[in-house]
C-alpha cells in the first residue's frame, strides 16, 4: 500500500491519495474489503493498526479508470441506500408531526368544538400506564449450553440492537434463540404491536418489530390492552424520555424499574381519535418498514459483488 500521504489524528489513521492513479472512492471500497483489523493488529489488549504497518501491506488494484467503474457500480447502491434512509426518515418525522399536531398541540380533528376540562379536552383521561397495558420484562437465557442457541428461531432483542437501530422500526436482532431457551429462562415472549423499551443504561430508545419477539433485562415492553394504542403510546413515550429517565437510579447505571413505570401517567384520548391516529401512522410505519427491507437487499447485492469486481471475476 502507498498512499501519497498517511498521518495520524485524535487516533485514527488518514490516508491521502494520488487522484491520478487512485479513486478515492474504489480505494475506501478495497480497504473495506481486506482484514486490516486481524492482520496489521499490533495491539495484544487493545486492536492498533501503526502507520509503519499500514504503509507496508500490499494489495492488488486494477488501472484507475477500472477502478473508477467499479466505484461507480457500488456506490450506485450506496446512493440507493441512502436515498432509501432519508424518505425513511421523513416517513419518520412525519408520523411525529402528526403526533405533535394532534396530541401535545391539541389540533386534532374537531378541536374547535371540544371542550376542556382540567386542562385536557373533554373525553380525555389521565391513567397509569399499568393500567392500559402490560409492561413485560426480560431476561438473558443461560450461555453456557450452546443448544439453547444454535439454530435458534426467536428474536432475542438487546439494547445494542435498538441504540443502533436507524428509525424505530426493528427488523431483526443479532441473536435468536431455541424455544427451549426460552422456556428455561426468564425471557418472555411480547406481541408484534409492543412497543420495546430500554430500560437499563441507555434509557429511552424506543423500537416496535412488529413480530413476536423477547428481549434482554434491558427492557420494558409495553403491550397495550387494546393494540389500536400501541402506536399512540410509542409517540407519547418517546416524546417524553427525560420524564422516563428521571425516574431511573441505581449507583453503576441508571435503570428504570418496572415498578415505577408502571406509575407513569399518560393522558388517553378517545378511542376514536387514536383509531384515527394508528391507522395513518402504521402506514407511514409500514413504508418505512419497506425500505429498510429494500436497504437489506441492496446492501446483500453491493455485498456480493464486492469482492467480485476486486478479483476481476466480473468485467466493467
């Protein structure tokens, strides 16, 4: 490898390159596709890659107009996929658009003849979340006997899985666990319409699967009594996450206990009005849903061609 340049800053390495005779963009692709980690790792605790090391591996690149057309079949789905991100997160704003219309601005429809009482609109109620849904917990099935993981066919969500998760709607997680797992654990299962909440440390990240899943400890599900309130209740909580955290403690690292969710109070609107609520933002939800399953496929693709076009299996 000889970058015109390679530097060190805040600890990480930049490389700049010869436009000449590297793509930029091929040349982020090929290192993609090396090891660098495993093989130029000179760390024994912590992973390092040293310049030295960096300047002294080898790769393979074609001439730089091959490389320009294979950087241009790739990031031709790269462009996809991020087109892909940015409706989804219009998709997004604008069932929270909605919410904030409708329920924290009060502009929902009929407004202007409906009356208040005690600072709520008539109809309306104050109730404990415990008493219009179930709030579930989790648990961690044991990971010292492999059976109860290998070719498992149950979501098992954790905290990383939704923190790391782009929009509130969940697709899968990393782990899956037996049905046998979960009947020797504490673990339960919770319904497509919950909506999943952190709970334990990262506090207030919020995600719906819409499928059966379990989680870890590091949540509370909450699974309404009547499913037309589900997607109402998500906007609501997540519109009100220093509420929630402020009810956290614990000395290492905040955590919300059941308990005292259960105690939370929440303002409850007609059942009409939600219905109307829920049926426009599940297909906002719906549509996001759909692209993030576009992004897997085009990311499987980009994936398989990848190391393809390196090796010259397929021509440009």
């Amino acid at each position: 490898m000889s970058p015109e340049k390679c530097w060190i800053t805040n600890l990480s390495i930049v490389l700049s390159v010869d436009p000449a005779q590297i793509d930029k963009r091929f040349f982020a692709y090929r290192l993609g596709l090396e090891p660098l980690k495993e093989e130029l790792n000179t760390g024994a605790a912590q992973a390092q890659i040293t310049i030295e090391n960096l300047q002294s591996y080898v790769i393979t690149i074609p001439g730089v107009k091959t490389q320009s057309k294979i950087a241009g079949v790739l990031s031709a789905y790269d462009d996809l996929i991020e087109n892909s991100r940015r409706r989804m997160a219009l998709l997004e704003n604008a069932a929270r658009v909605l919410y904030r219309e409708w329920f924290v601005r009060l502009r929902f429809p009929g407004y202007e003849h409906t009356r208040r009482r005690s600072g709520l609109p008539e109809g309306w109620e104050r109730k404990r979340i415990g008493d219009i849904a179930d709030c579930v917990g989790g648990g961690t099935p044991s990971t010292t006997v492999s059976a109860y993981w290998e070719d498992g066919t149950i979501t098992w969500v954790t905290p990383t899985d939704v923190t790391r998760n782009q929009h509130i709607v969940l697709l899968d997680a990393e782990k899956r666990i037996t049905e046998s797992n979960l009947n020797a654990s504490s673990a339960t299962l919770v319904p497509p319409h919950a909506v999943l909440m952190t709970s334990r440390a990262s506090v207030g990240f919020f995600a719906v699967a819409g499928r059966e899943v379990c989680t870890n400890q590091g949540f509370i599900s909450i699974a309404p009594q009547d499913v037309v309130f589900s997607t109402f209740l998500l906007f609501q909580l997540s519109e009100r996450v220093e509420e929630i955290r402020a009810m956290g403690s614990g000395s290492t690292y905040p955590e919300v206990s059941r308990g005292k969710f259960r105690e939370f109070q929440v303002s409850i609107p007609p059942r009409r009005l939600v219905a109307d609520f829920d049926e426009q933002a599940k297909l906002l939800l719906k549509q996001i849903r759909v692209l993030k399953q576009q992004n897997q496929k085009f990311r499987s693709a980009r994936d398989l061609l990848l190391p393809r076009l390196m090796s010259g299996e397929i021509a440009v």
